[in-house]
C-alpha cells in the first residue's frame, strides 16, 4: 500500500508533467503563430521594396541571389503561365510549373496572399508570400518564402530550459514531501496512540498533535467525542443502578399489589366456600354474602381500572374530551358525593363562580383523588377552596417531612410503605398526568405535623 508521502509525489509528478506538455503545446504554437504573422509582415515589405528596383534590375537571376544574400529570404520569379524564370536556391531548369501553386492562384484576386506548405526540395516549411506585378510590360509572379525551421529550434531550446526547471522542482518536491510526510506521520502516530488509550477507556489520554491545522482540528473533535463517551459511560453506569433500583422497586411494587389484592380476594372465596358448603343457610345471610362478594369484585375492578387508567395517562394514549363547565359547581359536586363516603367527616366548600374548558370527567377524577387523599391522611376538617383561578385542598393532618414532597406524585410511592389501600399508590401520580395534559401542574406545600396544602391553576383551562 502507498505511502501519503508516496501519493502525494505521484500526484505531484503527475501535475507537473501535464503543466508540462500543456505549457509547450501552448508555447509551440503562440510562438509559431507569433513568428509566423511577424515574417508575414516582413515578406510583404520585402516584396514592396523588390517592386521599387524591379524596373532597374537586368538579370532576373542575379537579383534573385543578391536578394536571398542580403535577407536570407528565398526568392522565386514566375511568368504569367507559372514558369519559374528565377530561383535563389535551387535550379530553375528543375522546378514544377507553379500555376497551380496556392499562392499564385490567389495573387490574381488578392493582394499578399501566403501559406505554410512543405518544400519537397528542400525537406522543410516554409511560409510563401506572392504578389502580382508586371516586370517590362510583362505580368510575372515575386514570391518569397521562408525557413520554418527556426521556430521548432526555438521552441526545443525553450523546453529544453522548462524540463530542466522541471527536474529541479522534481529534486525540490521529493525533499518537501519527506520533511511533510515526517510531520504527517509524527501526527497521524499521536491520534492512533490517542484512539489506543480511548479503546482501552483511558478518558483522560493526552493527543499532542502540532504540525498541521487539519490534525489539530481533527484532535479538538476526537477531544469532544472522548468527553461525550466519558459521559455517556457515566450515565450508562447510573442507568443500570437506576435499573438494578427501579427492578428492586417493581419487585416491592408487584409484592405490595399481590398483597392488597388478597384481602378482598380472600373475602370473595371465603364467602363464596361459605355458600357452597351450606346449601341451607338463611336468605339473609345469603344475600349479605353475596352483597360481600359483589362489593370486593367491584373493588378490585375499580383497583384494575385506576391502574389502567393511570398507565394511559403516563403513556398519553388517553383522549382528551374537553368541554366549557363551572368549576366551582364540580367542586361542589364532589364535596357532597364524598360526604355521602364519609359521614362522619366534615368536608367545606368555598368556590368563587369559574368556567373553564377542559375535561370535565378528568378534572372530577384529579378533585376526587386529592380530596379523597386529604382525609384518608387526616382526622380535621378538610377545605376545597377555589380563588382567583386556583384550587386548594387543604388539610389539618399528619402532614409530609420535606424530603418526602418531591417523591410522594411518584407512581406507586407511598410514604406509609405498609398502608397500601385500593388506591395502590397511584393517586397522587394520576392528578399529575391529568393536570399536565391540561398545561398545569400539581403544587404541595406541607409541614409535617401540622398540615398539607395541594393545589393547581386552572388559568391555562379558561377559554380565550
């Protein structure tokens, strides 16, 4: 496998060979194209300058090869019917006809005219340039011409400069390259020694990378990481001793419900032995027992219904039904159906007139639950007070120690962990769900020994 240093060189290389040949492509043919239009010019002139002495010269011949000494430019003079008549640098007698001849061609309909064509005599390109004029009285042909080969002679001696440059930064690149993949390497080592130590959960490992900007970045971020695993780890080992806790807690939870639900089973079986084994036994006695039976069934079906109950509420999977009602009517309501439950307590009402829209139906279970849990836990009189858009159910009873108010809306928690009755310890849970689906919440003040207050707004209940 390749080395980064290795990938970066061939990459380096790679880029520098096509700059290369894209810079003498591009160099080959801006310097022809240069060269080329600058001897065009100089062909034009010379030919300008040839017309002037025409008149004057004798010998077609000797002017040719004076011309071609003095400007090293090849000079061909062609009749009207493309006979060459005269030639600096080759026999005449040899010469095609150059009637054909692009650049004669177009000298009868343009002035100037040139190309680039290969000499088949002399083995090489040349740039022509013809011009039409009349030499005594005769129409006859000046074309020059020129050696291309100076252009490739250039450009070899320039790319003979660029690839010597080019083996320098060659030399040059592999020198940077191994001081780069040194510190490169030094840097890469520092994170795997780091991702050593975290896989081995050493959370307080050092990575001292210093070299480049990208590694440090990648340090901070592998920084951050370690700091969340390190807290996740911790929150994991609070989970599962909050999970050894909450299974010790179910075990309580299911042994206290096993218990008080064999109260009432027991009386169910036992009376209904009763009826069993005496066929005979008086109707009265016969119709208590059933009226026994009947009210531990009912009983227990109320027990599965609040715990049925509240588990939907936990789950949210309970609908919501509100409706606009007087609240203070409710109150009233309840009061009096208690009443009727405990006769021989003493229960007030005292309710400003407030309608809000909720659900009544939840509501009354949240009123019910927390008086009802008012006088189970007291011998005084109980208030239900409802002012200035808050209710208060108020007692005068054992009250709850400090540091048990924050637990006691907990599912299941009970302060007397031996004084479970049917409502199992969901009471309290349950008003909160309900008052939370209703954007309020429960509030308990108590000072123990001498009374509790729970109350919650129903200000968020009122339609607007």
């Amino acid at each position: 496998m390749l080395k980064i240093h290795h990938i970066f060189m061939l990459k380096f290389v790679g880029l520098l060979f096509v700059t290369l040949f894209i810079s003498s492509l591009i160099s080959y043919v801006s310097l022809k194209s240069i060269i080329i239009e600058h001897n065009k010019n100089h062909l034009k002139n010379a030919i300008v300058l040839m017309q002037f002495e025409l008149d004057n010269v004798n010998n077609l011949d000797t002017y040719a090869t004076k011309i071609n000494q003095s400007t090293n430019l090849r000079v061909t003079i062609i009749n009207e019917n493309g006979v060459v008549i005269a030639e600096s640098s080759a026999d005449k007698k040899t010469m095609d006809n150059h009637a054909n001849r692009y650049e004669i061609m177009h000298a009868n309909q343009e002035d100037f005219p040139y190309i680039i064509r290969f000499s088949k005599t002399l083995k090489v390109d040349f740039l022509y340039m013809a011009q039409k004029t009349t030499y005594r009285d005769e129409n006859i042909y000046i074309r020059l011409s020129m050696n291309l080969g100076q252009i490739m002679s250039d450009f070899y001696s320039l790319w003979s400069k660029l690839a010597f440059a080019f083996i320098i930064v060659i030399f040059i690149s592999f020198y940077i390259s191994k001081k780069m993949s040194e510190k490169i390497f030094y840097d890469i080592e520092q994170i795997t020694k780091y991702l050593d130590e975290i896989s081995n959960k050493n959370y307080k490992a050092i990575i001292k990378t210093k070299n480049f900007y990208e590694f440090l970045q990648i340090s901070l971020m592998l920084k951050n990481l370690v700091k969340k695993l390190s807290n996740r780890d911790k929150q994991k080992r609070k989970y599962t001793a909050k999970l050894r806790l909450m299974n010790k807690q179910r075990n309580d939870i299911l042994s206290a419900i096993s218990h008080e639900f064999k109260n009432p089973i027991a009386s169910i079986v036992g009376y209904a032995q009763t009826l069993q084994e005496e066929p005979d036994i008086e109707p009265k006695i016969r119709d208590r027992f059933l009226s026994k039976i009947n009210s531990n069934g009912e009983k227990i079906s109320q027990m599965l219904d609040r715990l049925a109950l509240s588990v939907k509420l936990e789950n949210n999977d309970l609908d919501i039904k509100p409706s606009t009602f007087e609240l203070n009517t409710l109150c009233e309501e309840v009061v009096a159906n208690l009443r009727l439950k405990y006769r021989d307590r003493e229960i007030t009402v005292d309710a400003e007139k407030t309608s809000i829209y909720a659900d009544k139906t939840m509501i009354e279970l949240a009123l019910i639950n927390l008086v009802d849990n008012a006088l189970k836990y007291s011998q005084t009189t109980v208030s239900v007070i409802l002012k200035d858009d808050v209710v208060y159910i108020q007692d005068k009873g054992i009250g709850i120690q400090e540091e048990y108010i924050d637990k006691i809306s907990s599912k299941f928690y009970r302060v007397k962990k031996n004084s479970w009755d049917n409502s199992m310890g969901i009471g309290l849970a349950m008003v909160s769900y309900i008052l939370n689906a209703h954007s309020s919440s429960l509030n308990i003040q108590s000072k123990f020994g001498e009374g509790s207050t729970f109350s919650f707004s129903v200000e968020n209940m009122q339609k607007k």
